[in-house]
C-alpha cells in the first residue's frame, strides 16, 4: 500500500531517512491494522503529487486540504482530517502602503485563502501578487522591502510579528486541515481499518507527524467531502497563481 504525503509549504526540507522515521509509527500502525505493508513517499512539489493524484499511483494520501479537494475529484475519498482547523494571517509591513504581497501558489491553502482575501477585499489586481516557493521566501521579501505584506499560516504570521516589525492586517479564513485520504478502489476494504487506526494514533505517531507537518496536529476525526465544499468553491474563484 503506497501512501503520499505532502508536508506543505511552510515545512522545512527533511532527508529521505528522517521521513522514513518519522512517519514509521503511523505507516507500522496502518499495516498491523490492514495487514498490508505500508510505505510512505515524500513529494514536495505540487506538480509532481498532482500528477500521483490524476494517475492513481498512489493508494493512501495525507496532505493539504487543497490537495484533498483535488484528490476528490479524482478518485479519492476522505476518511479523516486534523482536529486542528488550519489558520492564518495576512501579515504587513508596519507605517507602509502596501503595493505588493507575496504568497505561495494557489495550490497551497494560505497562498489560496490570501488570493481569496485579495478579491474580498479588493486590495488591488492580481498583478500586485508576487507568486513564491514557500513561506520562507514570502520572510526574505518582506525583510527586504520587495513586498510589503505576505500570506502566511499562523505560527510563522506569529513570528514575523513578534519581531515588532509587522502588523496583522487580515486574517485568512479558516478551513479543514491536512487529511488522509483512501482511493475508491480500497476504500471498501481498507478505509475503515485506516480511519480506525488514524483516530487511534499513539503519541510516537503523533509526535513524529507533528515534526513533519508544520501545521498543529493533536488527533484525528471522522470527515466527508461535504467538510472541503467551502475550499472547493474558493479554488474555483481563487486569482490566478
């Protein structure tokens, strides 16, 4: 059983072997439970686990929540999500006009709740958005004057911040977070041994996914796609990326 993840793009780069052991005690807990064996994959490129999702290479998904509304229209069903509602602020530059904001990619949740702010709000046009890898590049923009305001999830908007340099100035509206994910074709057999064992998850399992997931993690619940219909709706307004 092939599982993929996406970390996300406010996670910082983690080698092959520390994947491996991090995600150990969830993938060893899913095999017992399924008495199948169970290996991870890492993607940390949108393109590359999009093309997993739209060819089924994949039998088991964790990731995003704007990569499970993809997953969904391709073959995937939801089967729980992090209690923990993802959440974020559009963090600006104090005493200053803004005239540009970087965010990630609409693919990304805050690159695509940022976009949705932008529209909400009429900040400006689409042009005013620099389109950037992660969260960190939004930072050395930011540091530098380039941009004036930048999208971000919580814990970095927190930082930023903290620094006494930048201001909140909206907040990103908050969705579902990351979700495990099973294709139709095994969700008859499988989905509730995982669901079982994803809502059971021992402390080890969760301490190493909160390594890995740069957003909060503390257990799992039930889910249904009817939890995305908001996100769905938004990445079909969502601004060009």
């Amino acid at each position: 059983m092939i599982m993929a993840i996406f970390p996300g793009t406010a996670a910082a780069d983690i080698d092959s072997r520390t994947f491996t052991d991090l995600t150990h005690p969830m993938t060893s807990a899913i095999a017992a439970k399924t008495s199948k064996k169970v290996y991870a994959e890492s993607y940390r490129s949108f393109p590359l686990i999009e093309n997993v999702i739209d060819n089924n290479h994949a039998d088991v998904l964790f990731v995003p929540p704007t990569l499970a509304v993809h997953a969904m229209q391709h073959g995937y069903e939801p089967v729980v999500r992090v209690k923990e509602f993802l959440s974020g602020v559009m963090v600006k530059r104090k005493g200053e006009t803004v005239k540009r904001i970087a965010m990630t990619s609409s693919d990304s949740w805050p690159g695509l709740m940022g976009r949705q702010v932008v529209a909400e709000h009429k900040l400006g046009p689409a042009s005013m958005i620099e389109t950037v890898k992660n969260q960190e590049a939004i930072t050395y923009l930011l540091d530098r004057g380039v941009v004036q305001a930048g999208a971000f999830i919580t814990v970095h908007a927190n930082r930023l911040i903290a620094t006494g340099k930048y201001e909140a100035w909206y907040p990103l509206t908050s969705t579902p977070g990351f979700t495990v994910l099973v294709h139709n074709k095994l969700a008859a057999k499988y989905g509730s041994a995982i669901t079982q064992t994803m809502l059971s998850l021992p402390a080890p399992a969760i301490d190493g996914l909160q390594t890995l997931i740069p957003s909060a993690i503390k257990q799992f619940v039930p889910c249904s796609k009817q939890d995305y219909a908001a996100l769905a709706k938004a990445l079909e307004a969502a601004l060009p990326a």
